[in-house]
C-alpha cells in the first residue's frame, strides 16, 4: 500500500552497520568541519552582531540505548525562547520566536551543521533516527523504543518524508523502519535526498503513511 512502512523485524544488521557505518562517519565529519570552519566562523560572527545571546544552541537528548548527550546547534531564535516552547509542538518558520538569520539558518538545515561534532564524538551519525526529546521517552510505546538501537542522526528517514509534517507515530514508524534495514545505500539515498529537501523545502516531499502499524509486539521487536 503506497505510504506504508514495513515493520517486520531484520535479524541481520550487516557488515556496513557492523563495521563499517562508525568508520565512514567519522571520516566524514573530521573532513567536513575541517572544510567548513571558515563558513563556521562567519556564521557565528553574523548570529553575534543580529541577536542577543550565545553562537551555539545546547540541548540534552537521548543517543543509542537512551544514553543522554548534549546536542550541538546554530542558535536561531532569540534568547530564552526554550522556555515557551511546548512539548510536541513544532517550530515553524513563522514563529515569531525564529531570528531573521535564523530562518535562512533552518530553512536550509545549517543550523544542524554543528552536530557534525556529535558525530565526530561518536554520539551521532551521518544518518539515524534524529534525536527526541528525554521528554518524550515517558510517552513511547514498546515498539517506538527500537529507534534507540542505532545511534541518532544529522538526517533520517523521517526528515525527508515530510519531518515536522508527520506525527510522532509516524516519524517513529519510519525511524524503526531504518532500524531494521540500515545498509550503505539506504544511507547514501537519504543523504541525497535530504540535499533535496534543504532546496525545495520539506513540503515538497510530505509522504504521510497511509497506516502506521502501532501493535508491533515486544517478542517482534526483539526476534
């Protein structure tokens, strides 16, 4: 059925994801924030001289097996914004709270550009789930934990299916899918594909699931 994620169980997570998926990133990012410390340093001299506040935004999330690690972004709202932000609740591009420079920043995804070192520390990946909120581990069911077995990432699956156009059952559902069919060329499409996205936009690429199968037991999480 179009829309439809496959939930069923992979057993065999493959070499790539074995032994080669840690390596890769950490190449890549080591590279890549070399490359991007120029576009790094300007980046923090314009969020200084546009808005009051920090360069780097810090928040505690969960990481592979909820193990909490603190995130690294742009800043792109204004200062002590957090505090009205309510749990669930997407940002939007029109919130108010959203600097000017900070909606080119989001619009864009640079402002996730900084957890390239989170990836280098081995917190997170190139590709993954992305990371939630300790606020939501209390609210996920069984079946949603599974997107805890690999570590978080600057994209996923979910990000360029639609993103914050997606309910939490339906990001999870993708989430879970990545889980089970992790592979080099899965990784390499959603990397592409998340170019994609930063261009046109996560509106073009809405592919809400036409079911989301949320009775997947523990004994089928786990086989």
């Amino acid at each position: 059925m179009p829309g439809e994620v496959e939930l069923r169980p992979q057993k065999n997570y493959g070499l790539y994801r074995r032994y080669f998926k840690r390596p890769l990133d950490f190449m890549i990012s080591f590279l890549a924030l070399i490359v991007l410390c120029p576009f790094f340093f300007l980046i923090s001299i314009l969020i200084k001289l546009t808005s009051k506040g920090p360069i780097f935004y810090t928040q505690l999330r969960p990481g592979k097996d909820q193990k909490i690690f603190k995130l690294y972004k742009f800043r792109t709202m204004i200062q002590g914004a957090d505090r009205y932000q309510k749990i669930g609740v997407e940002v939007y591009e029109n919130d108010q709270r959203v600097t000017p420079l900070g909606k080119f920043l989001r619009r864009f995804k640079i402002d996730e550009l900084p957890q390239l070192i989170n990836v280098l520390k081995g917190e997170m990946s190139i590709v993954g789930p992305r990371p939630s909120l300790p606020e939501y581990l209390a609210q996920y069911e069984d079946w949603e934990l599974e997107r805890f077995k690999v570590r978080p990432g600057l994209t996923g699956l979910a990000q360029v299916n639609g993103n914050i156009y997606l309910d939490r059952k339906e990001r999870s559902a993708y989430d879970v899918q990545y889980v089970r069919k992790v592979s080099f060329v899965l990784d390499l499409k959603i990397v592409l594909k998340t170019i994609a996205v930063a261009f046109y936009g996560e509106e073009k690429f809405i592919n809400k699931l036409s079911e989301v199968d949320e009775h997947v037991s523990e004994r089928d999480a786990h086989k």
